[in-house]
C-alpha cells in the first residue's frame, strides 16, 4: 500500500500530506538513532563487562595464589621445614588433652587406661642402628619362685628401646705444655703451640663447629645460642661470638671462592635469586638485598656444587658479573635480568615447572578445564623424565627424542588452538602465553640428554634459606651478607654431596691452619677424588 497516495486520497490538502510524512520520517530515524546509540551502549557495556570479569579471574587468580602461599600447603613437594608449625602444637595439645582426661575420669594415665591407638598408615618406625646403646638390664628381685620356692629359669628375654638426648656439652680443653731448661746453654724449650684457625682464641674448633652451625644451617640469631650457653652457665657475649664468625668466615673465603671457579667450568648451571633485608642503619630502617644462587646440573656425573652470591640488588649486572666469560646453557625462570647474558652466547633453558605453576595458580583459583588440560600434559612429559632418570645421557636422549618430543610438538599446537579462544588479558591468556613466549627455550631440554627439564634442584637449595629469614629477619651488613653467602656456600655443597656439614667443617678448620694453596682441594666439601687438579 502507497502511504502517501492513501492519504492523498482522503485529504485534498497536499501539504498535510507532505507534513504528515515529513513527521513519520522523522519518528523514523529518531528511532533508529536511538536504536543505534543502544546498541552502541550495549557493545560498551559488553566490553566493560569483559573487561572487569577478565579483571575479576586475575584478582581472583592473584588472591588465590596469594593465601595458598600464606595459608595453605602446595601440592609440589616440600622440604621438611616447610611443614606448618601449628601441627605440632596440635600434635602436643591434643596428647595433652587427652592424658588430663583421663587422669579427670578414671585417675590414671591415659597410656594405661586405654590401649593406644593404632595409626593405619605405619606404626613406630626402628630407631635408627648407627646410634649408640646403653643397655639396662632390670633383674628381679628374687631369682626364686613367689609360688613354691625353687629355682626360676631363664626362657627369654623382652627388650624394648627409647630414645633419648644430650643437650650441647660445654666442657674445656687444658693445654700443658711443660717448659724444660737447659743448664749448659742456659735455653729454655717447650712443645709448640697448635695451630689453631683463630690464634689465642679462647674456643676450641668444636665450639666454633656449634656456632657457625647453629647460626647458618639452623638459622639461630647470635642472642638464642648465647641464650643456649647460658643455661649452662657458660658467659658467651653477643660481641664475642659475632668475632669468631667473621674471622672464621674470612679463613672459609677461599675454599668458597675455589668452588666458584669450579662451579663455572660446568657446561650447564641452574640460577635463581631470593630477596632478603638488609640493615640500614642510617635511616634506621632495612632495605632489599638478594641472595643469588648458583647450582650444577643435577644429570652430570660430576660432584654437584652451589654457590651463593650475596648482592645489594637485583639488577641484572651481578648475574653477568658472576658468569663473565662463561659460557653454556643457563635455566633460568623468566627474570628479565638474565636476558641480557643470552644476546652474549648463554643459551636459554626456560623451568617448566614455573610454566606448570601458572596453569597450576590458574586452577587452584576455579576449576579450569583448560588448565587442567595442560597439567595432564606435563605431568606426561614429567613421567618421561622418571622413567629415563636412571638411563645414561645418549640413552635419555633418545628416549626424549622419540617421547617428549612428540607431546611437546602437539602441546605446542594445542596451546595456540586455545588461545584464539581465549580473550587477552584474563588469568587463562597470561598461562598460555608465557609457555608461547618461552616456548623455543621451554622444549630445548628435550633435544638432549644432559639437559634439565626445570629449575627445582637450584630452588630447593634456595628454600630452607627462604625459611630461615624468619628466624633472623635482616643481613646487618653487606659485608655480613657475603659472608653468610661464602658459608652457606659450603654448607650446602658439603650437603649436596652427601657429607655430614658439621663434621666436615670441623675436620677443615683444624687442618685449615696448616693447609697450603695447593692442598685447598683436599678441604673442599666433595667427596675425594672427584676434583680436578689445580693447574701448577
């Protein structure tokens, strides 16, 4: 139907009609700016809504990170010194508990009111045999009959073990050293005095042992170990202690400093850093310094080393200062401090663990399918690596030739299928995107046999360090920080390689007086024989 010759039809006017129409058109495209302005409304609040929920999954994601670190346990294995420490006074409260009841209700001890309960998972483990035995031995009063008198016979015996402790023994060594006279010549002679590591000192090496060891592997403040002497009436000032640490450090200097050239003749090195307080006592308050550690590669056959580098920052400098000249492949995580050594001929070896962790965080914060997805596909790739751990390197080689390097060639291509779908800046595109981004240096590991698949070995070296910052909170100085770092150096290495830490440093620090340069191998935390000769 014609509009405007309907209306002309009733209405002989034509400039109503013209009128009328010119009306309706406008009506019209009111309505159509106003359809435009709505949908152009809609298409922003889309976008803001895409925008905050993208927002919403990354805070979603950071704060779940964030309380799992604080409160929670990881699902990756952890050292000893990581457990949570309120299960322990749970552990104790509830033994506690338990006996007042039944001393309350029946009078009696809860041990022999009730049988104990018996855990399903292990029931007491042996004590272990190398410790020493005190034997026992509870007679009866009477070697005859309570019944009828005669002779009793012995048919067995019931042994049963505890184990107990000795706190730290202080006790002193006396030196005599008779002085003898010669009449004819008039001389006087006498045996000389042990070298000793601090001459005149007044500790012998056991005590000096008790502290470096309290102080760097059990991350005792100086106050809680002169607190421990106390208690035994042995006066150990504050000032007198942090003397023999630093004089004791400085004569450790070189079997560090020794560690490091070897360190940096290994052809693959993990690194890793971790933040710690440093003193600063002009404005009365702490500031950042890093701890910047070393380590040899876990599938070489040669003795494992670390080594510890304390610095006042995390600037990239100190990494290329430490590995100036080296050269070989480096694993690293994404710290953009390392990249520079990379333009200088390092080879880059990206941790996939750490690219485990973000699908891992991503997951733990709402159950993702996508993230679980990549989680099944690395541990595929991890259950590869198990299964060639105990091979030789030519045969872990071609076993991650012809196994991981399929599943990594197909994860590769899963991934960028996925992230077309997933819309940038959300928690599921930072996942994806730092394996893409380090994806080339992420499989390198598996085109050889000697290379490691992530950085956990370096980590784990760096972890109970992380821990113990709790215990002594701040460096009190720079100088006191490589110090702790030549130390540490030591400590860890010897424990690396399987040797106990305080009977190592004990057998060095009475021979170290003695020592020449050219023995400074024999000292070093490895096992005999596993060093290469100084170059005369």
């Amino acid at each position: 139907m014609d509009f405007n010759a309907e209306l002309a039809r009733f209405n002989p006017d034509p400039s109503l009609s013209l009128w009328i129409t010119d009306a309706v058109q406008t009506l019209l495209d009111q309505v159509q700016n106003d359809a435009a302005k709505a949908r152009q409304q809609v298409t922003e609040r889309d976008t803001e809504l895409f925008a905050a929920k993208a927002k919403i999954q990354a805070l979603t994601l950071e704060l779940a990170h964030l309380r799992r670190m604080r409160f929670g346990a990881s699902s990756e294995a952890l050292s000893v010194e990581q457990r949570d420490l309120f299960q322990e006074t749970l552990a104790s409260d509830s033994a506690a508990a338990a006996d007042e009841l039944a001393r309350r209700l029946l009078g009696v001890p809860a041990s022999l009111a009730a049988p104990p309960t018996i855990r399903p998972r292990a029931g007491r483990q042996p004590l272990p045999e190398h410790l020493p035995r005190i034997e026992h031995r509870h007679e009866p009063e009477s070697c005859t009959c309570g019944q009828c008198g005669k002779d009793l016979v012995k048919i067995g015996e019931d042994i049963s073990e505890q184990l107990d402790v000795e706190p730290a023994r202080f006790f002193v060594h006396r030196h005599i050293r008779p002085q003898y006279a010669c009449r004819a010549c008039e001389t006087v002679s006498a045996a000389p005095i042990p070298p000793a590591v601090i001459d005149g000192g007044l500790a012998a090496v056991g005590l000096y042992v008790w502290l470096i060891i309290g102080k760097y592997m059990d991350h005792l403040p100086l106050y809680r170990l002169e607190q421990i002497a106390a208690r035994e009436r042995v006066i150990l000032s504050r000032s007198t202690l942090a003397e023999w640490v630093g004089r004791i450090g400085v004569s450790l200097q070189p079997l560090a400093d020794r560690l490091a050239a070897l360190l940096l003749e290994r052809a693959v090195l993990h690194a890793d850093e971790t933040p710690v307080a440093q003193l600063d006592p002009g404005k009365g308050k702490t500031k950042r310094a890093y701890l910047w550690a070393y380590r040899s590669n876990v599938l070489e056959t040669g003795p494992p080393i670390v080594v510890f580098d304390y610095q006042t920052s995390r600037a990239g400098q100190h990494a290329r200062d430490f590995l100036d000249g080296w050269q070989g492949h480096l694993m690293v995580d994404d710290f953009s401090g390392y990249k520079a050594l990379f333009a200088k001929g390092v080879t880059e070896l990206a941790c996939l663990a750490h690219a485990r962790r973000k699908f891992f965080d991503l997951n733990a914060a709402h159950a993702n399918p996508m993230a679980l997805e990549a989680l099944s596909r690395i541990a595929v790739l991890y259950a590869v690596e198990k299964q060639g751990a105990h091979m030789d390197a030519a045969a872990r080689a071609q076993l991650r030739r012809d196994e991981a390097l399929p599943l990594l060639h197909s994860m590769h291509d899963w991934l960028l299928r996925v992230r077309v779908t997933v819309a940038n800046g959300g928690g599921s595109a930072k996942a994806i995107d730092y394996s893409l981004r380090r994806w080339t240096a992420l499989r390198r590991y598996a085109t050889d046999g000697c290379l490691p698949i992530d950085n956990n070995p370096v980590e784990n070296i760096i972890r109970p360090i992380a821990i113990g910052k709790k215990n002594w909170l701040f460096v009190g100085s720079e100088r006191a920080g490589k110090r702790a770092a030549a130390i540490q150096t030591l400590l860890a290495t010897a424990k690396l390689n399987g040797l106990d830490p305080a009977a190592w440093l004990r057998e060095t620090l009475e021979k170290l007086p003695t020592c020449r340069n050219n023995q400074i191998d024999s000292l070093l935390p490895i096992r005999p024989g596993l060093i290469p000769p100084i170059s005369p």
